[in-house]
C-alpha cells in the first residue's frame, strides 16, 4: 500500500512537474507575443507622426497659395478672402424629416395592476 502510495505521489510530482514546464513555455511565448504588439504599436505611432508632419508640410498656407496661382488656369481656383466667411448663426440647416405615422397603436397601463396581482 506504501509504495502504491509512493508512485502516486511521483506521479503526481511528475506530472506538476510537466504542467508548469508547459505553462512556462505558453508563458514566455505570450510575453513575447505582447512585446511584438508593443513594437508594432510604437512603429505605427511613429509612421503616423511622420505623416502627420508631411500633411502638415504639404497644407501650408503658402504652398496650396502658389500651387492654385500655378493652376489657375486650369482649375480655376481664386485665393480665400476672409470676407468670403460667415457667421455659423447665418447658416440655415434642413429641418429634420416629420415622421409618417399612419398606423399608431395606443400604449395604456390601464388593467396594470391587476395583471400584476393575477400573477
């Protein structure tokens, strides 16, 4: 019965044994898994940084000037005067569609608590 016992006892070990040496494996690979995420996360920060500093460049005021007087011809373009600009108080918006309720179904809570006390 003792060595029953015992056999179980390092099979057991045995067993743990194996389990933790797996999970560390899974361990490790997920750690490094998460440290790729985080490479490829920093690397897309700093790509959007760089186009953001290119359309920051690209959409200068003096540039897209010289680039409609260049274009003009061709695309027709006039230069932005702010007198061109209103006030947003000035804008009229679309009134919102009136909705088309032909079928309307009467809500009551009439008989409400007596529903409640057959129950």
């Amino acid at each position: 019965m003792r060595t029953l016992l015992f056999l179980l006892a390092a099979m057991a070990v045995i067993g743990s044994g194996f389990w933790a040496y797996h999970e560390n494996y899974k361990t490790q690979a997920e750690l490094d898994h998460a440290d790729d995420l985080r490479r490829d996360i920093t690397q897309a920060r700093e790509r959007l940084a760089i186009l953001r500093a290119e359309w920051a460049y690209l959409n200068r005021p003096d540039r897209l000037r010289d680039l409609a007087d260049l274009n003009f011809e061709r695309l027709g373009l006039l230069p932005l005067r702010p007198d061109q600009f209103g006030m947003v108080d000035q804008v009229i918006f679309p009134e919102p569609p009136k909705l088309d309720i032909t079928m309307p179904i009467e809500v009551t809570s009439a008989g409400a608590d007596q529903a409640g006390a057959d129950r």
